[in-house]
C-alpha cells in the first residue's frame, strides 16, 4: 500500500477516480450548501458594543474595568435582560422542562459574550435570530449596568447622608442649648460680652465714664454686674466659644452634607459608549462559505481513503489470484 503514497502513484490514482471523485465533491458541496441553509441552521445576527467605565472607584486591588465587567455579569443583570426580552419564549424554551433555568442560562451564554478588549474597554457581543434584539440587549446591558451602580452609589451615598442629617441634627440641638444660655445669662444675670462688660465695671468703680454720664453711675447695678462675672464670667467665655466652634463645624458639615446630597440626588451615568450597537444588515453565523468547504474537503478525505481501500484490496486478491 505504500506504493500508492508516492506522487506518481498517488496522481495517477486519482486520476483514474477522478470522476467518482468529482461526483463525491459536487455532492458535498450540494449537500453543505444545503445543510447550512436557513432551513437547518438558523442565521444568526451579531450586534456589539464597546464601553470605557466612568464616574466609579475601584474596589479592593480591582481595576474599574474588571469591577464594570463584574457587575455587567452579575445575575441580578442576567435576569433583568431574560425578563426584559422574554428570553424564555425568545429561545423557544418549554417552561415545563425540569431544567428550563439551566438551558436558558446556557443558551443566553452561548449568545452574550462580554469580556475585555486589549485596550481595558469592555466590549459586549450578542448574537441572535432577530438583528433587533440582538441590538436593543446589547444597549439595554449597559443600561442596566448603569441602574445596578446608580443602585449600588445611591445606597451608599443614603447612608452617608443620613449620618451627615445625624450629626446637623445634634449640632443643631447644642449650638440652640448654647443659645438659650447665652439668652439665660443675658437676661437674668446682665451678662452679654465678657471684655466690654469687664471695661465698664472698671470704669464705674474708678467713676471714669466721660460727660454728664458720670454722675448717673449706678454703685449697686456695677457691684452686681461684678459679682455676676466674678460668678459666671468663665461660663460666659466658655459658652461663647463653645458656640462659636460649634457653629463653625456645623458650617463645615452642612457642606459636606450638600455635597453628598448632590451625588445622592444627581443622574449620573457610568460608561463612556465607544462604539454603539446598531442592527446588523448581514448574519454573521452560519458563514456557509466555510461549511461547504469543509464539508467537501472532508468528502474528499473520506473518497480518497475509501479509494485507497479498495485499491488495495484489488492488488491483493490479484496478487492471491496470480499465485
């Protein structure tokens, strides 16, 4: 038989096929186109979509990338696009079928693919019977990746702002208790600034008060007002300060809150679309060039061993015959 693997041998063989050969490749080139027509293998349509992340942080040693990519492929997302597009009659599944989930889940893998570019970007790749839909799920993943972080931020931001209301709301009640001291000490006791109203007891006990004024000094109302500070002078300083530090924190955390309360109430939207999915005009699987090729070939193949069988079975039983 290894006489027939040399050139000459093997050219001439073929040649004397060469008809039986020629029969062998029309037919699988027949039968291939045939095959991978519409009426076997349904076309499908390729619709992708390209995506930088944006407006996020990075957890852990993660990139923003590889956090966007986490999130497009979470299940919360996966199920949103099932119900959104109704997937399961989309994909011809039967709900009665014990493992519906598990064949819906797989077949939605088999036609999403979403995976990073050489570029860091993210890009999202669906195939379907229907250009149209295979369009709208590509962009309705980024929308919904867009709602699952404006989620996940908003949640986070609540309960920043809620500690900040906390924390407006306790300042607010000490600086009102600093407050009604102060009223307290003004009202009962006289005492409103602790330096100006010191300067006035010196000069009414040294009768130093310019004009016709200094013979309306009040000996009594001065001795009480210095008995009032020698009293309460420190609880004046400290009240006035403790205001004072107070309301300025209070100032500094009223920004803090504004601020988190922007983010909190803004629509922000988290990926910078590359490239936008549009309806594909052309399917991109099967490609039938290359089934009918391969199926020829492979005829090829088979024909020219089956040849070779029977060639070599044919120079045996004449060799047995000869003898």
């Amino acid at each position: 038989m290894d006489n027939y693997f040399n050139n000459t041998s093997l050219v001439r063989l073929l040649l004397k096929w060469k008809y039986h050969l020629a029969v062998v490749f029309i037919f699988a080139v027949l039968l291939g186109a045939f095959f991978s027509g519409s009426s076997f293998i349904t076309p499908l349509y390729k619709s992708e979509a390209i995506a930088y992340p944006a407006n996020i942080n990075s957890y852990s040693d993660e990139s923003e990338t590889e956090q966007m990519l986490q999130i497009i492929q979470s299940q919360s997302i996966v199920d949103s696009i099932v119900n959104r597009f109704n997937l399961l009659e989309h994909y011809g599944i039967d709900p009665a079928y014990p493992y519906w989930r598990t064949a819906l889940h797989r077949e939605y893998h088999d036609k999403v693919k979403i995976g990073k570019t050489p570029f860091e970007a993210i890009s999202i790749v669906v195939m379907d019977k229907d250009p149209e839909v295979a369009s709208a799920m590509a962009m309705s993943i980024l929308e919904l990746y867009n709602i699952k972080i404006g989620q996940l931020h908003r949640g986070k931001r609540f309960e920043v702002v809620q500690m900040y209301e906390q924390q407006l709301k306790s300042k607010l009640q000490l600086i009102d208790s600093l407050k009604n001291r102060l009223e307290d000490l003004g009202t009962t006791y006289g005492l409103i600034d602790y330096s100006v109203q010191s300067q006035e007891i010196m000069r009414g006990f040294l009768k130093t008060f310019d004009g016709s004024d200094s013979r309306n000094v009040n000996s009594k109302a001065v001795e009480e007002l210095k008995s009032n500070i020698e009293k309460l002078g420190g609880d004046l300083l400290t009240t006035v300060e403790m205001l004072q530090h107070e309301s300025r924190t209070y100032v500094d955390i009223k920004v803090d809150y504004e601020q988190e309360m922007r983010f909190y109430l803004s629509k922000l939207t988290y990926s910078n679309i590359i490239s936008q999915p549009f309806p594909s005009d052309k399917k991109a699987y099967p490609v039938r060039w290359v089934i009918v090729a391969l199926s020829a070939i492979g005829a090829l193949l088979i024909a020219v061993l089956a040849i070779f069988i029977i060639e070599n079975k044919r120079r045996l039983t004449t060799g047995r015959t000869d003898s």
